[in-house]
C-alpha cells in the first residue's frame, strides 16, 4: 500500500496536522453538544505525540458526553488508523460524515482508509475532497496510482501531472507516471520522469533499466547504454538486463559486443529460452546460421521440450538449404505446441485466458445465435470450441469446423478462420482438406506465414516431399520481409516492481 499523503493523511507525524486542524475548527465549527475545549485539545494533544491508545480513551470518553461531536469521531478514526485498525477507523470517520457529511479531516481520512484497503469507495471519498479542495495534490496523486492500477494511463498522467510537487520524493509513483508515459509512447516526457527515480533512489530496482528503455525508445541509445553500464560493469547476471543491452549494441552495430552480453546471458541462465532466441536472430540477420544452430542445440540440451527452439533452428536450417533438418523441426514444432505461430506468441481475444474459459464459450454461443452472418463472431466460438481439443467427429469438434466454415464463407479473406481450419484439418488427419484451406488463405495472402506454415506441415504428410523446399523457400522470405517492416527494436515492458519480462517474441 502506498503513504501517499503529504499534508494530513500520513499517520504518525501527520496525524498531528489533521490534529491541529481539528483544534483550529474548534473556535468555529458548530456542533450540537460542545465538549470543552480541553477534552478535544487533550484527544489532539495524544495524536500529535502518537499515543493513540491514550487518544482512543479520551476519545472514548469524551463522545460520552457529547456523541454527535464529528471531530472526536473523526479524531477517533485517526487513533484507529494509528494502531493500525483500519475497519473501525472507517466506521468512525463514517460515523462522523454522518453528522457532517462535508467535514473535510473525515472524507480525507476515510479516502486514505479505502484507498490502502484497495476499495473502489476511495475514488468516491477523493471526489468529495477534490470538490472542497479542487487543487489538492495529494488527492490527484491517489487518483493516479487508482488510474495506473486500472492500466488507464491517460488519465494517470492527467491525474500525476496535477499532483506536481507532491511526486517529487516518491519514487514509487514517479515510477508509475514515467512507466504510463512510456506506454504512451511518451519517451522524451518519461525520460526526466524517471531519471528522477534514479536521482532520489539509486538502489531501487528497475530504475537505470527504466530510464534505459525510455532513452531508448526516444532513440538514444548511447545514453541509454550509458545508463546500463554500471550495472553491467558491476557483474550483474540478470537476464533481461544482458539481452536488453544486447538488443542496445546491435542497434548501434556493436554486435560483437552484443554476441558477448548473449553468451553471458545464456551462461548465466541455460535454461531460460530468451537469449537463445535473440542470439539465433542475430545469427540470421548477419547470415551466420551454423553458429545460431550451434547455440540453439546446446539451448536444447537444455530445454528439450521448448517449441520455440525448433522454431527458430527450422528458420536457419531453411536458409542452408537443409529442407530435410527444417522440416523435421518443423514438425516437432506442430508436435509439442500445435498453437504455435510462426509469426509470434498467439495474442489477444482468441488467444487470451477469458476465451479458453467455460463462461466465454457458453457466451460466445450465445453470441453466434444471435449474430449468425457475423463472420468475426463464429471464428470467435470456432477458435473457443477448438480450444476444448475435443476429438474428431465429437459434436464440439463438429461444430467448430462449422462455425469456421461459416465464417470463412462470410468473409473469404477473414485469414484467422482460414488458418483455424487448416488447422484443425491438419491436427486430425484430413491433410487434403488443410491444403485446400492453406492454398484459399494464401490466395488471399500470399505472405500468411501461418497458412505457409501448414502447408509445409501438410504437403510432406501428403507424400509431396518436391513441393516443401519452394514452400519453405516463401515461408522464411516472407517472414524475413516481415521483420525488415516491423520496429528494428524489440519491444520491453517496465520494471514496475518485481521483474522486467521482454515482451514475447519468435526469431
């Protein structure tokens, strides 16, 4: 949970404040049964000396007396708050709003008890404060890191922004807004952000590697190496630093220097597939495909069952002509992740953890009946029934090669249900009808790396082992020309807190 008050929500020292203003509103708020100055003073007096079970009993015995008294409830929520109690905390500055539904120490006090319970009633209670204080620093601060939490980065930095000042010692949401800005597509704006991360916490984790990747992503990659450096000289091993500052040298040319970061990181980390995959890349972007296969099989030795590892050797032993080693593999491939892309991880709502579920697919059925000349809509209950993995000729599998083949007859050029049916033709054994399905996407797309992909798969079960190399030949020039349009950058995720993960990638 993070302290984010700077002015009277920041327990201890700071209850003193919220205390004085209770003191200072004694002499002007009125309040139906008044206890003396002196029993509120003492309640006060307890807060700013942080004795809270002293204040808890003075509280305690002054609401006796005069129970409608909203200052003492709300100074009793902060004595609450205190000790650490944050359920009756919020019962009393509740039970004080009730008297003075506009009392500003209790809305503060109540926004700071739900925001660290992580209730979606913090939001409410800031409004209310925001209303009375429109400027208020604190509150857009907690309206960020709200935002930020619900991963709605504009309104974090619009939020971050309007809290100024008050970000300047906290690391933790500096590092939030410049994350927010990057995800933007805001580098230089993130660059100051975040290089004051690393001015006022220089041990924190993440923070050079932060302000690294901004640097980078603004295309200033001397810099952002710079920043690097001295973990790099100090020996730290992580692997996403190393591959990090190996994708930094290649794009300066250094790749020498990248090939050796690669090697520390494999040697430091054998069984993690990343930087076997970045070295296999860099071994096919300088044509040194028997070095990258070299490193790929000793990544095998380690990582027998990792698909991607095929994947990655099936491209370079296609461009040394070895049709024969390429296909095998990429048979493998299809045999331990027949989801496998060859243009990527599988992403979004086909792929995602929500479509695989029960409720999606009874949803998605749903879905199908009521929008039956939809093509988007029966891919989507296709790709969910094939998902169940049900066996050839079940009604599930029945039904899946019919909402494919519907949405493909709506939409002929709709290249996800083309390739989700071949597939599916593949995976059960009708290999003619997957190259039929292959042959109508790539008609539609000649550079469909996945309808190429089983076509390769398909013609070598068919018996028609002259046509593989030619195909194989389209399948690594169009993904070759895939790569050469796309960002030359790879693309990385912040450190917000545990550990950096490079974004998924395929060589």
């Amino acid at each position: 949970m993070r302290a984010l008050r700077v002015t009277c929500l920041h327990a201890a020292v700071l209850v003193g404040c919220a205390a004085n203003l209770l003191v200072g509103s004694a002499q002007t708020s009125p309040v139906r049964q008044s206890p003396t100055q002196s029993a509120v003073s003492g309640v006060a007096e307890a807060l700013r000396g942080q004795r809270f079970e002293e204040a808890l009993t003075l509280s305690h015995a002054a609401l006796k007396q005069t129970p409608q008294d909203y200052r003492l409830w709300t100074m009793r929520g902060m004595a609450h708050s205190g000790v650490g109690k944050l359920a009756p905390a919020l019962a009393a500055y509740e039970h004080a709003l009730k008297i003075a539904p506009n009392y500003l120490p209790a809305l503060e006090g109540a926004a700071q008890v739900e925001y660290q319970q992580g209730s979606d009633r913090a939001k409410s209670y800031i409004l209310r404060v925001l209303a009375q204080l429109p400027a208020d620093p604190t509150s857009h601060a907690m309206l960020g890191v709200i935002a930020y939490k619900k991963k709605d980065c504009a309104e974090a930095v619009s939020q971050f922004q309007r809290a100024g000042a008050t970000l300047a010692t906290l690391p933790e949401l500096l590092t939030e807004y410049g994350s927010c800005l990057a995800i933007l597509d805001r580098f230089e704006e993130a660059i100051p952000v975040l290089r004051q991360v690393l001015t006022i916490d220089p041990q924190r984790p993440g923070a050079p590697y932060n302000l690294a990747l901004a640097l980078w992503d603004a295309n200033h990659a001397d810099d952002a190496l710079a920043t690097l450096q001295p973990l790099l000289d100090s020996g730290a091993d992580d692997q996403d630093l190393l591959t990090f500052a190996a994708d930094i040298c290649e794009s300066k040319g250094d790749t020498p220097h990248a090939v050796e970061l690669l090697r520390r990181a494999i040697l430091a980390h054998p069984k993690a597939v990343e930087a076997y995959l970045q070295f296999s890349s860099l071994s096919y972007d300088h044509a040194s495909f028997q070095v990258g296969v070299n490193m790929l099989n000793a990544g095998l030795t380690q990582l027998p069952g990792e698909a991607r590892l095929y994947l990655a050797r099936a491209v370079l032993y296609s461009e040394m002509g070895d049709f024969t080693k390429a296909t095998d593999d990429f048979v493998t491939v299809n045999r331990l992740d027949p989801n496998l892309s060859i243009a990527g991880a599988a992403e979004g709502l086909a792929r995602s953890e929500q479509h695989k579920s029960k409720e999606a697919l009874a949803s998605f059925r749903v879905a199908a009946k009521a929008h039956p000349e939809d093509a988007f809509t029966q891919y989507l209950l296709a790709e969910a029934l094939s998902e169940e993995g049900s066996p050839q000729g079940s009604p599930e599998y029945l039904e899946a090669v019919q909402a494919a083949t519907r949405a493909a007859k709506l939409d002929s050029k709709l290249m996800a249900a083309l390739d989700l049916l071949s597939t599916l033709y593949l995976r059960d054994g009708d290999t003619q009808a997957a190259i039929e399905y292959c042959q109508k996407a790539l008609a539609a797309d000649p550079n469909d790396q996945q309808a190429l992909f089983h076509l390769t798969l398909a013609l070598r079960r068919a018996g028609r082992k002259d046509e593989v190399p030619a195909v194989l030949k389209r399948l690594v020039d169009s993904r070759k020309a895939a790569q050469s349009e796309g960002s030359q950058k790879k693309r990385y995720k912040l450190y917000e807190g545990s550990v950096i993960q490079p974004a998924p990638t395929t060589p």
